[in-house]
C-alpha cells in the first residue's frame, strides 16, 4: 500500500464502520458478520483464517485485558484498502497504545485485517 488520504472516520466504509463499533462493543457475531468466509485477521504475529479461526480471535482478543478503544484516525489508501487508527486505554502492558487496523476489502466484506502498532 502507497500513498493514503486521511479522512474523517465516518467515510469508512460502512462495513469498517460496522466491524469497529460491534469489536468496541465486544459483539463477536456482528464483528464476525463483517469478514468473507476466506478472510484473514493479522495481530501480534499471529494470523487467523477463516471464520473458524477469526471467531477464535475475536473472543480472545484482548479478552484478559479491560481497556477502552478511540477511533482517533483514518485513511483510505484506494478503494479496496482503509486503514482506521484506534487509541487503547487499560489495564495492559505499557497501558496506552496505538494501533493501525488494515483493511481490505472484496464484496463489502473485510477479506484482510493486519493490525500493527502505530
């Protein structure tokens, strides 16, 4: 991915949108709703594909930490890539990070998520 415009983060595409408000809101079945049956979720080295394998991640994701998450950033690098930075508060290591969600999409549904530190 090249060069990215920021925009404002209600110019997400709506299912961006959608996966990030039901992932705050640790509602797994409508987070789990946003990936095609192929789709891919990247964090901390570790990949999870499928819907079997993104279900496992999104129950466990951050599940031993409470925190809260900002959406404080957004990109769109073309119409298939949106990057949306969000800004974690908790109980965690380090207790604030931020972190790049990297999207591509196919269909309006998220086929790739890669999250990186910021």
């Amino acid at each position: 991915m090249s060069t990215s415009i920021p925009i404002a983060p209600d110019q997400l595409p709506p299912t961006i949108r959608e996966y990030l408000a039901a992932h705050t809101a640790r509602d797994v079945d409508a987070a789990l709703r946003a990936f095609s049956v192929t789709g891919s979720v990247t964090d901390d080295g570790q990949t999870f594909r499928g819907t079997e394998e993104i279900l496992h991640f999104l129950n466990k994701a951050g599940a031993e930490f409470r925190y809260t998450t900002e959406l404080i950033g957004a990109r769109r690098v073309d119409d298939a890539h949106w990057v949306a930075t969000n800004r974690l508060e908790g109980d965690f290591p380090g207790g604030v990070a931020e972190l790049d969600y990297r999207f591509t999409l196919a269909d309006n549904l998220i086929a790739e998520l890669v999250i990186t530190p910021r």
